[in-house]
C-alpha cells in the first residue's frame, strides 16, 4: 500500500494540512515497461482553487485516474471532471480535449496529469502536495479568532477608493458599476477566476417585462417574501430591491447584448391556477455565441474596460478596523504573503455564505443537514466573510436558513444527511422537482406534491430515513408539459420563447439515462419489481399506485388538493423510481444591513465602512426559499452590487 493510498483522497481532508506523497512500487521483474509502477499526485489551479490529479500505473499502461474537483463550479468544472478521467484513461496519455464551458479546469487536468505521467517516468521528482484542511475539520468552534499578522510580514500596501471582496454574483456587479461612475477600485477573490454569475435574475418593472405587459405589484410581492420568512426581514430591504432590481436588469441586459448574449424574461402560463401563486420576475440569459462566454467573463472585460482591477488567487484573512471604521482588509496573496488594502470609501464583503463550511452548518443550522445529501453550492462559500465581519462587531441573523431544491437522487442503500453530502455519491436529480407521485419509506403518500422545492424536504423531517421516494413512468415527458412548472423547474420553452434552464430532451438523452446506469435511478417493468428494487413495501406502493391513478380518473386529488393539471398517473412501463433528498444550494442569513448596506453591529447602529451584500447580508430570508419568485435571491444580490457600487463611487 501506498503513502498516498493510506488518506481518503475525496473524503475527509488531512489534519493539520499533513503532506502525502505516493510512493512508487518496485519496477516489475526484469525491470522493464515505460513506468515506475505506482500512485502518483499533482495539482493545478483551476478556476475554484487546486484541481487535484492522482494517477496509478502498472509498468506499462495507466491503471486508475481520481481527479479532485470539488473547488469547481459544479454545474462545469465537477462535471467536466467526469468526462477528462474517462478520456485520460482512453488515451492513456495527460493530453485531453478542452470540456465545452470548462476550459481551465480542462486546462488544469492536462497539467497536473502531465506532471503526474512526468513523474511515473522518472523525468521529475514525486510531487509532495499538503492537503487542505477544510470544511472537514471536526472543530467545534466554527467562528475562531481573527488571526494576529505581524505587520513585518505584510509586504504590500494597496490603497483604492472601493475595495470588493468576493467577485461572483454580487461582487463583480459592485466592481463594474463602481468603475464606470469613476471610482478606484479593487476586487478580490481567492480563486483564479471569479466563481461566476447565477443565470436566473429576479425583477420587477423591467423593460422587458414593461413590452411583454407583465406587471407585478410589489407591495404583495413584499407580502409573499414577508409570509415565506415568518416576518424575520426588513420590508426596506425588499423595497430597494423592488425599487431598483428593473433598472439593474436593464443595465444588465445591455451588457450582456454589447457580447451577443441575449436576456428573455419568464412569463406566467394564464390559463392555469396554481394553489401557490407565482411571481413570474426571471430573467435569464440564452444560448450564448460560443459556448465559453459567460457571463462572469463578460463583466470582468467590462469592469477592466472602466479600469477596475482585480487581485485573483488572493484571500481575505481579516478585516481591519480603526476608531470604529473599517478600513479594509489583509489578505493572501498566491505567493502566501500578506498584502493590506486600505479603502478610502468602504469595503463590500461579497464571498457567497458558508453552504461549504459544514461545521457552521451544523453549529447553526443542523435540521437543514438532515434533510439534503448533494450540493451545487459555490466553492467559495466557506464563511470567510460572515466571520470576518463578526470579528469587527458585525451582528448576524439569530434565524438560520439555507436554499435547498429537491433534486438529489441517491441509491436505494443510501442515507440522506451530511456524510452522504460529504462523500458526494448522491447525484442531481433535476426532475425530483417535477409534481409526480412521491410516497415514504412505507410506500404511502404523504402529501401534495405540487409546492415549492423545499416543502417535500422540511415534510421529509417527519419521514423515516428523513427522505422521499418519487415514482413515474415513461410517459413523463408528456406530464411534464403538462404541469406548467415555473423556472429553473420548468423544461420546455415559455409561451415567449424563452428556453427553460434544463430541457426535457437532456433528460430524457443523457440525465435520465446516466441515473439509471449509476443506479440512482430504478428503472422496472412492474410496479412489484420497481418496489422491491426501491426496498419499499411492495403490496403498500401498489395500493399507492392504484389510487393515485383513480384520483387521476376521477380529475381531482380528494387526498391532497393537489391541482388537475399537476396530476398525473403512473401505468405505462417501464417505469421509474428514485429515493431522493435535498440538493443545498447555499445559506440564506448572514450579517444584519440597513438600507445603504451597511453591516449593523450588535447595538443596533452602522459600522462606517463596511457594507454586506449577497449570501453574507442577512434580513431578507427565513424559514424556506420562495423558489416561486424565480431569480429572487440572485437579483437582490446583484441589485444591491450595482446600489452599493454606485452609492460609493459617489461618496465623497
């Protein structure tokens, strides 16, 4: 056994950072073959942090790749990762094709495989790589200490008008409209690149919503947010947004038309009713001229245009605070040195919650572990800033809440809760939000499946295994048109035109397919052998079965009230079950602001120069994400970038 096969590579990281290194077999008898027999490591920067690459070779060929991907952005980079280890197998080389929408983290596995091939040779010395220690860490204490730095070992001084920590969603808005009203200023990120822009934009009053004639009051939409959160918001902080979230779409759509990318807006089916009134307020883009444009690439190339500038693969490690002001931060550089950065109008913490940090998760809100076993969340979201403000005074949220959506399809033997989320074997399951029929482990009904994402994920918390079962069959499709869901649910075109985020044709080529080749998900001739292959009771899912299909006869669900267009039955085979959970996201409370965005400390009163935005702030969520207001939690975030970049940039 190796020194490197002895560590969970995916699973828990090293203590205390220790270092691993393979250590290479013995040459096979007689010494010959083109490798050293053994398990080899490097890394590379992608665009989340290190892609690690791990490769084991017998004396001549390629054996076994693991690719460690999990600082990328899930929906490219960790996917991308699938598809680069297949391929480095199948060329038995360190040469692959660039994965559309993934080119560094493409990029980054050629590197560190070429170096891992360089090694198996013998041309470089083995790598030693020290493990990261991370959110697997068993420390209890999950807000610590900000840490003392000598101020000889600070090398630089940066001194800039508007310093932005965080350069994704909220972040890299702030940068931009900051720089083109003239401000100096910096943004900051830990990571190569920013960790990107969330594509479903919620708003009211835009112009496109004003020619599509879509009119939204924004007084019960306050009332809708209000009802969701159990009162925990401040309704100021949802008139900004109401206020200002047109505008800055339209600001946005521009930006996005000068590099051929076009924004459409969702619209609301009107000859439905839904038991859960929806705000149709996204805004989302579609196909882009080529598939590595993004969004994130576009506002970066804008921002730089207006002489923003930007220090990658930096870390905030505090904020500083002088007679009571903040006056900006220190952090890393790639080269681990400490730079200080002075900001003269105010510093924007931006780094997107702590969705990563599970041992702030299960200090503050443990219920939501339970209930989730997969997760989207951005890489960046380890708390950084959450706990950089509170170590300056800052007050948080004293309600906890994270965005889940029930999506995560698991295996049959499988447990829902965070060790599966941590081991990452659960898989995302976009059609688990789709209203058919869900039952318990006791193969019974046990609710209206027709809600929002979390209501089945918060009902799962009554449920045995804390988990559901979802069963269909291959008339899906045609059910799923039927429906008439709403956003990033929705998979076929808007009466408008607009394309929905996933589509109902890559599920049924390519999503579907892989869930029942990995066994995610149970594909079965009968309802008995679709049963026992979920391990549910066979007779109670039959008799489930059975009166699910008569309440479809009959046009109305005398059980739950569930609407006749989400009805649907379940009596063409093949047909298919999944046991799912909770796809997280990302968390919802954060530090306490006032209207200018400024964090309020814990008597009540502003901190001069410090000011919140996105998944850090807090005051607008409680309880569950209201999914049926599309884009609700990406426009505020990007709204109030644009409202704090321009209001100091016109700071005196």
């Amino acid at each position: 056994m190796t020194q490197f096969s002895r560590r969970k590579f995916l699973g828990k990281s090293i203590a205390g950072g220790a270092a691993f290194a393979a250590a290479p077999l013995a040459h096979a008898a007689g010494g010959s073959g083109i490798y050293k027999p053994g398990t080899y490591v490097s890394k590379a920067p992608g665009i989340g942090g290190d892609v690690i690459v791990k490769m084991t070779f017998d004396a001549n060929k390629i054996t076994d790749v693991v690719i460690d991907a999990r600082h990328e952005t899930p929906a490219l980079g960790q996917r991308a990762a699938v598809i680069l280890r297949k391929q480095l197998l199948d060329t038995q080389g360190a040469k692959v094709d660039t994965v559309s929408g993934a080119s560094i983290t493409s990029g980054a596995v050629q590197k560190a495989a070429a170096k891992c091939v360089a090694q198996a040779k013998g041309e470089i010395p083995v790598e030693v790589i020290t493990a990261e220690a991370s959110n697997e860490s068993t420390d209890k204490d999950w807000l610590g200490k900000p840490p003392e730095i000598d101020e000889k070992d600070i090398v630089q001084t940066k001194t800039t008008d508007i310093l932005v920590i965080g350069c994704g969603t909220g972040g890299l808005i702030a940068v931009s409209t900051a720089a083109e009203n003239g401000a100096d200023v910096i943004g900051i990120d830990r990571f190569s690149t920013g960790t990107g822009i969330r594509t479903d934009i919620g708003a009211i009053d835009s112009k496109l919503q004003k020619a599509a004639g879509t009119k939204i009051d924004k007084f019960e939409f306050i009332a809708m947010g209000t009802l969701y959160a159990g009162g925990h918001v401040k309704q100021d902080l949802y008139k900004l947004w109401a206020n200002e979230s047109g505008a800055m779409v339209d600001w946005y759509t521009e930006r996005m038309k000068e590099a051929g990318i076009q924004i459409m807006h969702e619209v609301a089916e009107k000859d439905e009713h839904d038991r859960y009134k929806h705000f149709p307020i996204g805004h989302s883009p579609q196909k882009t001229p080529t598939p590595d444009l993004t969004m994130s690439k576009v506002m970066n190339a804008y921002a730089r245009k207006k002489g923003a500038k930007f220090d990658y693969n930096t870390t905030m490690v505090k904020l500083e605070k002088k007679d009571g002001r903040v006056t900006g931060c220190i952090a890393k550089n790639a080269d681990g040195k400490y730079v200080r950065y002075i900001a003269r109008k105010g510093t924007v913490v931006a780094t997107g919650g702590y969705a990563r940090n599970y041992p702030m998760l299960q200090a503050l809100q443990p219920w939501n572990l339970r209930i989730v076993s997969y997760t989207s969340a951005m890489p960046g979201a380890r708390g950084d800033g959450i706990r950089a403000c509170l170590w300056v005074g800052a007050k948080m949220d004293e309600t906890h809440s994270a965005m889940m959506f029930d999506r995560s399809a698991l295996k049959p033997d499988e447990k829902a809760g965070v060790e599966t989320l941590k081991k990452g074997t659960a898989k995302m399951f976009w059609m688990g939000s789709q209203p058919f029929l869900r039952v318990n482990a006791d193969g019974k009904r046990f609710m209206n499946e027709s809600g929002t994402y979390e209501n089945v994920l918060h009902a799962d918390e009554y449920q045995k295994g804390h988990c559901h079962y979802t069963i269909f069959d291959s008339n899906w499709v045609k059910y799923a048109k039927q429906f008439k869901m709403h956003g990033c649910s929705r998979l076929f075109p808007y009466p408008n035109g607009a394309e929905p985020n996933t589509t109902w044709q890559s599920i049924y080529n390519e999503a579907l397919p892989d869930l029942v080749k990995s066994g995610h998900v149970i594909k079965a001739d009968t309802i008995d052998e679709l049963a026992k292959k979920l391990g549910l009771p066979v007779d109670e899912v039959k008799k489930t079965v059975a009166r699910n299909n008569e309440l479809w006869r009959k046009g109305v669900d005398l059980d739950y009230g569930k609407e006749k267009h989400r009805l649907s039955p379940v009596d063409k085979p093949p047909f298919y079950g999944a046991k799912n959970s909770g796809r997280l996201l990302c968390t919802m409370d954060g530090i306490v602001i006032d209207t200018n965005l400024n964090a309020i400390d814990t008597e009540g009163n502003p901190i001069p120069g410090l000011y919140v935005i996105g998944n850090d702030s807090g005051c607008y969520f409680a309880n569950e994400y209201p999914n049926l207001a599309t884009g609700m939690a990406c426009g505020r975030t990007m709204t109030y970038g644009r409202h704090v970049g321009l209001a100091l940039s016109k700071k005196a």
